[in-house]
C-alpha cells in the first residue's frame, strides 16, 4: 500500500486489507509476464471501474516496476533450495530496492 494507495487508506489500521481483493488479478498478469502497460492499465480500469474513483495513471509505472520486483523477488527465492538459501538476503536486495 506504500505505492499504490488509490483511495488513501494505507494510515488506516482497519483499512489495510483493503486491496486484498485485486491481488488475484495482478498477480495473473504478472505471472503471465503482461507488458507494463497492460498491467497500468489494469490497474487505472480498477481504480476507475470497481472504486468509481478519478484516476490519471500517474505514478502507475513505478508501481508496476515495484509490483515486477516482488514478482521477480518471489519466483527466485521459489527456485532456491529450501535447505539452502543463502543468497536469499542478495535476493531481496537486488529485486526489492526501488
């Protein structure tokens, strides 16, 4: 919620559930390794469409940058051996620095 906080709810302890619903969809495209613009548009139609809120897709890039680093970060550290994972900190360094 650091970086996309389309209705301004991440100081909300009650709230922080709150785009728990969307992630299936993003996840899907980011799995599928959708271009960045299909998954900002995605991400305005959900802002726009479900939230019925005014979006303009600014700063949506480098939350899709973000959302492609977890992504990346996740599917390393699933690849590593689980009795071996030393190089999980490197990991998270490298995919998670914005």
């Amino acid at each position: 919620m650091d970086k996309w906080d389309p209705i301004g709810v991440s100081g909300v302890p009650e709230a922080q559930d709150e785009y728990d619903g969307y992630i299936g969809g993003i996840y899907r495209l980011l799995a599928s390794r959708a271009k960045e613009k299909q998954i900002i548009d995605h991400l305005y139609k959900i802002e726009t469409q479900n939230m019925e809120s005014e979006s303009s897709k600014k700063g949506h890039k480098e939350v899709v940058k973000a959302l492609m680093k977890i992504y990346e970060f996740l599917a390393a550290y699933n690849k590593t051996d689980a009795p071996d994972r030393k190089n999980l900190r490197g990991l998270s360094l490298k995919f998670l620095a914005v």
